[in-house]
C-alpha cells in the first residue's frame, strides 16, 4: 500500500492556498484537517488530521436534520407536519430568517432553509418541534452521534453558534454524513439544492461546489470565527460517490478549492488507501483550537457568523457581485504544479419556501426594525398632501403567487 508522503509547501494568497496531495500529492505540514471517502464501501482515500477535535460551526445542522429524518421515519411527524418559531428561537443570532415568534413552517421547509440558508433560528424550531424542547432535541443529538461510533463529537446547540463545548471532526462529519446518504436516500434532495426563494428573497447556497464542480451534490457548509470555513461535501461521477469534509480553511473559496482539488484526486485515484474510519489513529489533542486570530481580527471577515446564505432581492443576477465565494473562476495549485481551476457558477432555479401548510399563503416579512421617519429640516415648508392621500386611498400590494412545488416524499 503506497504511503502518503507529507512536504512543507508555502503558503501564498487565498485563491493559491493549502497543497494536499495523496501518494505523490504533497500537503503543508501545518494543514488543517480534511479526509476523503468511498461513500458505497466507507473506505478512507485520504486523511489527514481526520481525527483532530474541531468546532463544527453550521455543519452541526447535518445532525440536526439527521434527528428530524429519523422522527418523521419513526412516524413521529411528517416532512408536512407545522412548527412553530418560539420567542427563543427568534432572539438567535444571524444567519437567520427573521420569523416572528408564532409563525408556523412546515417541517420540509424548514430543512431546506437549514440546508441553504444555514438559519439559526430555523435549526432550533426544528429542535423543538421534533424533541419538545432545545435540550431534549440536543440530548438526542448525541445519543445519535454516539450509537453512529461519532466519538470525538459533543453537542450542546441544534445550529452550530460559538460554544466551546460544542466540537467534532473531520472523521465524525464524515461517518454522519455517509450515514445520511445511505439511510435516507430520499431526502438526499436536500442538500444540493442552488437556491431558495421566500417571497422575494432570494437565497444562493453557501457551498461553492455546487453547479460549479461537476458531480457535486451536496452536503452543508460552515464558519464562525474560531472554526475557520468548513464543508462536509459529497460529488458523484459514474457510480463512485466520494465524501469529503474540510475543516479550518482560511477563507470561503479556500474550503471549497481545497474540496475540488480532494475530490479530483480521489476519483483519479485507486486503491491507494485501504484503511477504515474505524482503523483511524486518535488524535492527541483533547480541545479544538480557536483560529479567531487567524480568520477575523486581521483581515478576515469580521461578521459573527459568515456562513448565512448569500440573500438577494429577488434578482438572481445579482448573486454574481455579492457571492461570498465568487462566481468568477478560480484557481488552487500546489508546489507540484498541480492545478484545480472552477468556472462559472451555474445559475440556480430557486425553489420556493413559504410559512404556513400551503404556499398560497402570503409570505409573512421578517420582523426588521423599521427605520425612523427623516424629520424634515427647519423652517422647511410641509409636505403637501396629494389628491390620492386626501381621498383615502392605499395602493394594494399584490403578493407573489407561488406555483405549486413537484411533490416531495413525505
């Protein structure tokens, strides 16, 4: 079995980032961890550091969605069942939707929202809706984790906000997401959705793989400032379907080229590996580390929590200039010369969340402070009035009608 051969490379600007290289692909001494799968046979074609413990940031929704999938198989509820968004809920921190306390989702459209969206307020609805309370949903949380073999990985939140109590790694997301593929292959739509639609938001998936890396179908991204940019990610080519998960990269196009380079090695490869995710060493660190200097008090971003989906105002062309990944192409090389280039992001065809069982209903705005009223300057005469406001008359708005979305399995 060929060995993997570890060099010191440098470092140069985020879009030419981090050298990986399996059997002949080298990778930084100081990289951050990462491992790649076979998701049909769950053997390991790379791993490096996959056993490390890790904040997991937003890639913690996957367990959160993993919880909902099995209730709604155990018969608990159903992907149409309504939850409602608790005062607790809606105090959370970005990313988040904005629901005022009472509104009521439905249980599929609250994980698309997750999946995209990455909605704090969201993840905790669906947490507790399906366990009664946030700390029941979370106690199921790790009672899953632990029988899946997860032993690395502690949960103390439903979304995935700063706690540092709350980590993983690379290994652990790796086992849950294969886990999802393989026992809820019908749900498996979820996570590679481009794009969702609420009223006139628009809602561009933060994971710059998909309809830029071919094959790429899934699963869920992540950041806050002491985790890095960190993606549990799955593409598909022929009837191989690879698994990788990025931990700690130093930037949103970093994580997702430093994917595309992992995944372009595994399907190019074979049999250079033939360890297990069991047969992984443990790792010698006992708490994750903080990257908070590295990632946000230099010239990182400074936001609490990147990793909410990019939101335009209902104009898809826009996502091209605000993307935080980019839409342009990209470039990854290595000190081998080895190169991984992403072109254009494909435009997504949004699919449509709405509050309530049905999407006739007329969306409900976010509760978004209101901004005060501009005084008018001194000694400036009033405004007039027009003849439509001395009559009493309002201009209507007409909400958007929504077409009926293809039928999900329940």
């Amino acid at each position: 079995m060929p060995q993997l051969l570890k060099q010191f490379v440098s470092r140069s600007f985020v879009l030419l980032t981090t050298v990986l290289v399996f059997t002949g692909i080298s990778i930084r001494s100081n990289a951050n961890p990462a491992i790649v799968i076979d998701v049909d046979s769950g053997r390991v074609l790379y791993s490096d550091q996959a056993t490390d413990p890790w904040y997991p940031a937003s890639i913690t929704k996957l367990m959160t969605a993993y919880v909902a999938m099995k209730a709604v198989r155990d018969g608990r509820l159903n992907m149409d069942s309504l939850l409602t968004v608790s005062q607790a809920s809606a105090k959370l921190p970005p990313s988040k939707m904005g629901f005022k306390p009472g509104s009521n989702i439905r249980l599929d459209n609250a994980l698309k929202i997750i999946m995209v969206k990455s909605a704090n307020d969201v993840a905790n609805t669906i947490a507790e809706g399906v366990g009664g309370t946030t700390d029941n949903f979370v106690a199921m949380m790790n009672q899953q984790a632990q029988r899946l073999g997860m032993y690395s990985t502690r949960f103390v939140n439903p979304h995935g906000l700063p706690d540092n109590r709350q980590q993983t790694s690379a290994r652990d997301m790796a086992i849950l997401g294969r886990t999802m593929i393989l026992e809820f292959p019908e749900y498996n739509y979820l996570f590679h959705i481009g794009a969702i639609q609420y009223g006139k938001r628009v809602m561009y998936n933060t994971n710059g793989l998909i309809g830029r890396y071919a094959g790429a179908d899934g699963m869920k991204t992540g950041f806050i400032c002491a985790s890095g940019f960190n993606v549990v990610a799955t593409a598909t080519r022929g009837n191989t379907q690879l698994l990788t998960v990025v931990l700690g990269a130093h930037s949103a196009n970093e994580r997702t080229l430093q994917a595309a380079y992992l995944f372009d090695k595994g399907f190019s490869s074979s049999g250079f590996m033939s360890s297990s995710l069991d047969s992984l060493p443990a790792s010698s660190s006992v708490t994750p580390p903080n990257l908070r200097s590295q990632i946000c008090d230099k010239s990182g971003p400074l936001a609490e929590d990147e990793d909410g989906a990019i939101t335009t105002n209902g104009n898809s062309d826009s996502f091209a200039a605000t993307a935080s990944f980019g839409s342009g192409t990209m470039a990854y090389a290595d000190s081998a010369s080895a190169k991984v280039t992403l072109g254009k992001r494909a435009k997504a065809i949004p699919e449509k969340v709405w509050l309530g069982m049905t999407p006739s209903s007329v969306p409900e705005e976010p509760d978004v402070a209101k901004k005060p009223k501009a005084k008018p300057l001194k000694g400036a005469a009033p405004a007039k009035k027009t003849a439509q406001a001395k009559q009493g008359t309002t201009k209507l708005a007409i909400p958007p009608v929504h077409a009926k979305p293809p039928a999900r399995p329940k």
